[in-house]
C-alpha cells in the first residue's frame, strides 16, 4: 500500500524542565529523552515493545483528562498493530479511522489518499474528579505557571502588584480546570464564578481553543495555593518559581 505506520508516546516540555523527562524515562526504564530544539525537550517511546509499558501504565493509573479519549483510540491502534492488522488492507483502514480522532487526526496527505474513510466516534470523556493531592502537584511540575503581575492603579504609586496561579489547557479540558479550582475549594461546584466576590476564574478563549484558570485572590495564594505547594511540593525547576 506504499504506506507505514508507526505508534509512539512523547512528552514535549521546555528544556530547562529535562530532567524530569530523565526521571520518567528511569522510573518506566523505556523509551529515550532527547533536546527537540533550543527551548525544548522531548521524551519519546516508539519502540513496540516499550510502548506495552506505557500501555500498562496508563491501565493501572487512568489519565482524567480528556487526553484519556487519545488513549483508548491509540491503545485500539496498538493492538492492531500488535496482531499485524496493520499489514492487511482492513487493518491499515481500521487504524486510520481510529486516527481520525486522535489529536490532531489526519494529515492533508492521508486525506487526499484514503478519502473514504469514515472516523470512528471519539470515546465520550467525562471528568470524573482529583484523584489525590500527588496528581495535583505532578500536573502542576509540568503545566502550570506561577508568576507576578504589576498592573496600574489609582492607588498612591500608581501600581499593584498581583500575584497569579494559572493553567491553559484546551477548552476540552475546562472542566478538569474547574475540578482543580474546586479542589482548592475556590469556586463554585455549580459554576466557574466565586459566589462570595463574583471573580470569574475560568477564561475561555474561543479563537484559540483554551480555558485558562487562573488564581489571582490574595487571600487565596496565601491560604490554600502556598501552604498547598509546601505541604506536596513541586518537581523540576518549576519549584524555583513557587
């Protein structure tokens, strides 16, 4: 059919975070972690073999965001794969229709060379709650900001300074943002507004396909985010910055 199709696993993250991509790659003992470009890293599993790990893992420590939809495509693939389907012309259809909805799904070039094919429904996501603390402090070593904002006031010195807790992910992925918000007990388990001072804390960007939360109450960062993060702190060079 002229065509091949290989599977991996990657984590693209910035460079000066590639020592945790290290870590993974000890802890799973798999795949190899590599500089992507001069602002980032990349760890990377490829092999079929190796990629039976990550299978498992993933099994036994379920994903709760909508990323887990990707991995039941890409673990359908993986087993097609593992039976040669893939060599057959009812396997290689099987596999790119799966592909249709994983990410970003086909390719411009796979279209115009397979136009028939009919993509399988994406498997539905609910988000189902924070497991524990640790998952909330392992998501944040990789995805998350914290920083300093110096806005214009009317105050005296004409400034205020702000401190901010965020995270952007794809709007998919709001209302894992919503679960995170109410597991530090911020917002409202109804909606995404704080019923006490009316502060939205979600914002969604329509244009780009994202939710942001952020976290900008004073009274909030020094009474949950800050004693949060020293009780379960952060990984990486991300701690710096807490």
């Amino acid at each position: 059919m002229k065509w091949r199709i290989t599977l991996n696993f990657s984590i693209h993250i910035h460079i000066k975070d590639i020592v945790l991509l290290e870590n993974i790659k000890y802890t799973l003992d798999v795949g190899k972690v590599r500089k992507n470009s001069n602002t980032t890293a990349i760890f990377r599993v490829d092999n079929i073999k190796e990629l039976q790990v990550i299978i498992d893992h993933f099994n036994k420590y379920p994903l709760i965001s909508a990323k887990v939809s990707d991995f039941l495509l890409f673990k359908e693939c993986y087993y097609l794969i593992k039976k040669k389907q893939h060599l057959t012309k009812e396997g290689f259809e099987k596999i790119l229709s799966l592909k249709c909805n994983i990410n970003k799904g086909l390719n411009e070039n796979l279209m115009i060379a397979f136009p028939n094919i009919i993509p399988v429904n994406r498997p539905k996501y609910i988000f189902t709650g924070i497991p524990d603390p640790f998952w909330i402090t392992g998501f944040v070593s990789g995805d998350s900001t914290f920083c300093v904002s110096i806005e214009k006031s009317k105050n005296k010195i004409g400034h205020r300074i702000r401190l901010i807790f965020g995270t952007c992910l794809h709007i998919r992925d709001k209302n894992l943002l919503i679960g995170i918000a109410n597991y530090f007990n911020i917002i409202s388990k109804q909606n995404d507004v704080d019923l006490n001072n009316k502060f939205k804390y979600i914002y969604d960007s329509l244009k780009r396909e994202s939710s942001l939360l952020q976290i900008k109450n004073y009274s909030d960062i020094t009474n949950k985010i800050i004693p949060f993060f020293n009780k379960y702190p952060i990984l990486g060079v991300k701690r710096l910055d807490f």
